[in-house]
C-alpha cells in the first residue's frame, strides 16, 4: 500500500468513516466525527502506523488531511507526489 | 527528553513588559470600541473618550468580569463566530465568549506556548486526575470536560486515573506507572481532586510520583476546609510521592489562552509575556503595592475578537514581588473570591460527597 494509502486508511480508522468515504479534503472539525477528541486517537493511529513521534506543536498544527500530509514528510514519511 | 523551552514566553521584566503592552492594550481598547457597541458606551459613560491618553496598565479601563454573564460582549459579525466559550456559573448565569476561527486559534497556540515552558515540545505520558466520563457526551462538554480535553493535547498514551464512578483506579495507576514511571510523566487535574484521589492513594500505596510533573487548576476552596494551602500541598506530595514539579495556575474562560502558571520556585504564579495582573483596593480602585491583597485584574493581548484585554475579577490576590522570583515580572498568589461573590470554577461543578 502506498503512503498516501496509509494515510487515508489511518484518518479512515481514526475517525470512524466508511472505507471508501474521501478524506483528501478534510479539515478539522470540517465534519462532526473530526472533533478534539477524534482528533487525539489520528494522531495516535498516525504515530503508530508511520512510527513516528508527532510533537505538540504539530497536534495543534494539524488542521486538515493536507497538513498531516506536510508534517509526515518532514518527519522523514515520502509522499511521493 | 523534556528539555524545557527555555524560559519560554516567561521573559520579560516588569518595565520591559509594560512598554510592550501598554501600547498594545491601548490599540485593543480603540479596536473594541470601534467593532462593539456595548463596550464603546461602557467607555463613553466611564470617561474614556477615544484619543485619550494612558500613561500605565494601570490608567487603562476595565470591564467587571461578570458583565460577559448579562452582555454580549464582542467585536466580531455574528457569522464570523467560530466557537463560543461558556464558563460553568453555578447560579445559572454563564458568560459568554465570542471566539472567531483566528482567534481560537491564537489561544490555542499560546496556551501551548506557556505550558510548553515547563513540559518542553515533547508529548508526554499522560495521567489524568479525572473520569472519562466527563467526555462521554461529546456534542457538549461541561466547562471541566473543555478543561481537560485542551490539556490532553500535551500528553500521550493517556491513562484515567477514576473509573466511571468517580473511584480512584488504583490498578489503572499502578499500570501507567509501571509502563511510563521511570521516564518523565505528565500528571493534570483540578487541584482539589488531585489531593483528595491522587495525594492520598499515592501516599496510602506508596506510589513513586517523582519523575512526575504535574499541572493543576480550579481554586483551593475545598482545601482550605482541609488546612490544605499551596504550601503543604507542595510539601506533602515531595514528603510522601517524590513528586517535586509542580506547577499550579490560575485562568479563566473570559481570558481565554492565558494562564497564569507557578515557577519553579514554588507558591508564585507568574504572568506570560504578552498578560499582567495588577492588584486594586476593593473600596478605592487604587492600585495597591505588593504585600498588599486585594482584587486582580487581569491584562492580556491575546483578545482580539472580544472585548477582555482588561478585566476586573471577582477574585482576591496579592503580588509577592517584582522581578525578584524565578521568572521575571510581577509574581503573586490568588487568596480566593471576593466575599458574597458567586461561586464560580470549572471544579465547582464536581458534585463529589467529600467536597
């Protein structure tokens, strides 16, 4: 599975939505399953699947699927455009 | 691993502080009267005419806090409110804040800033002195929910320290010791529940707390019954936890973002660089000196879509000193609410039989 997979299948999981439910566009609270609290197991799923240790700037920068997207490449995950 | 920010936002002196904000708080008090009507007539009626000249905070005016319970108070377009903010009243009267999309954000960043002075950018481990019921209903969230919820974005692998019944979990404690106790650990809940479900099964268990830093609010009302002040709250978790970081502060939902966070050196609350507090003669509005107790205004920034870079609370405080403690600025103690002042406080809503 490709990164960008992984990461729609993590916001998928994190957020409760169907699978095939198009999560590109989202933006925090833009939808009511993406609240505070959804918002804290994303980052946990996402810590777990790309191994990574997200810091508490970037939980609070992390306003939309794009940004999680930049922030994960800065720790190293490839995107691959 | 949890190299602190230096000193953070915790870095200017006394006179530093007041030639940056006074012109700042000058600007906020000209943009609240020119996008809300209410408080350009509280300023019209209580003298301060537009172009008026201030000379210190102390000059600036002041809304009473308890105006935000009967006024809509705010300086936004009803569809430019993003969130609003209610504080938990026991009487009923609730205030009401007006946040718009930036400024939710901005106190969001800058509550991070502050508590990231003594936590450093790493999440930590976190325990929770509190229910996960108090989220269960996640459309509304009571003013202790909000509370907790904003702090978790500081921890990790977060562990309820009560069950659903409001028991402590001495086994779910043991269990985030075991796994996180040996490294440093994150510990949050309101100061009176700290005591009554951490302080006294740590103590009767003899569990080990010290590499434990724990950040605590709400009021010492339900302690003081106890005969327990900051002092001894400090000095028995360090007698018989080990846990020595501790860092009490005191906020309010009408000055949203802003905590005021006890240093290193223990019994003093600091301000952040971009608030203040001045200390006022409940009888004259006289700025007292230190030593002296008496109300506490609240001076801040960071409001830029409601009118409160300047409040007057209903609680009792004294400054200690100024620019003699371990941050710079002024640094003072919170003695409790004005006599026959509503009860008011996030932890007043805990409805628990020892309270």
């Amino acid at each position: 599975m490709s990164n960008v997979d992984r990461l729609r299948k993590s916001f998928r999981t994190a957020l409760d939505l169907s699978s095939d439910y198009d999560v590109d566009s989202l933006e925090y609270r833009g939808i009511e399953k993406w609240d505070s609290l959804a918002h804290m197991a994303l980052v946990a799923t996402l810590e777990d699947e790309f191994g990574v240790m997200i810091d508490t700037d970037e939980v609070i920068d992390m306003s939309s699927f794009t940004k999680a997207c930049e922030i994960l490449t800065k720790q190293g995950v490839d995107f691959g455009e | 691993m949890t190299t602190t920010v230096a000193d953070g936002v915790f870095t200017l002196s006394q006179s530093e502080k007041q030639s940056l904000l006074l012109p700042e708080l000058v600007r906020l008090t000209e943009h609240h009267r020119n996008h809300g009507e209410a408080y350009a007539r509280i300023l019209s009626a209580t003298g301060h005419v537009s172009g008026r000249e201030y000379r210190e905070e102390a000059d600036l005016p002041w809304l009473p806090v308890r105006l935000f319970k009967t006024q809509v108070l705010k300086s936004i377009s009803d569809d430019e409110v993003f969130k609003v903010l209610t504080s938990s009243g026991t009487t009923g009267d609730v205030s009401r804040i007006f946040l718009d999309k930036e400024a939710a954000a901005a106190q969001t960043r800058m509550l991070s800033k502050t508590i990231q002075t003594v936590l450093g950018k790493q999440r930590l481990p976190m325990l929770v002195v509190d229910t996960t019921a108090i989220i269960k209903d996640r459309k509304s969230f009571s003013a202790r929910g909000a509370g907790v919820l904003g702090m978790m974005n500081f921890g990790r692998d977060h562990v309820w320290a009560l069950d659903a019944e409001q028991q402590p979990d001495l086994e779910a404690i043991r269990g985030f010791l075991a796994k996180h106790g040996d490294q440093p650990f994150l510990i949050f809940g309101f100061t009176f529940m700290v005591w009554l479900y951490l302080y006294e099964l740590a103590r009767d268990h003899k569990l080990d707390l010290s590499n434990g830093i724990l950040v605590h609010s709400g009021g010492w009302k339900k302690l003081i019954d106890r005969s327990v002040d900051n002092a001894e709250f400090r000095r028995a978790f360090a007698a018989d936890t080990g846990l020595t970081r501790i860092h009490n502060f005191y906020g309010m939902v009408e000055q949203i973002g802003v905590v005021y966070l006890e240093g290193a050196d223990g019994n003093s609350l600091y301000c952040p660089d971009f608030a203040d507090v001045i200390i006022r003669d409940p009888q004259t509005w006289a700025e007292l000196p230190p030593g002296q107790p008496g109300l506490v205004q609240v001076l801040s920034t960071l409001p830029e879509s409601y009118p409160g870079h300047s409040l007057l609370t209903e609680d009792l405080g004294v400054v200690h000193g100024v620019d003699d403690g371990h941050w710079p600025g002024k640094r003072f103690s919170i003695l409790g609410r004005l006599p026959r002042a509503e009860a008011r406080g996030c932890s007043d809503t805990f409805s628990a039989g020892a309270a």
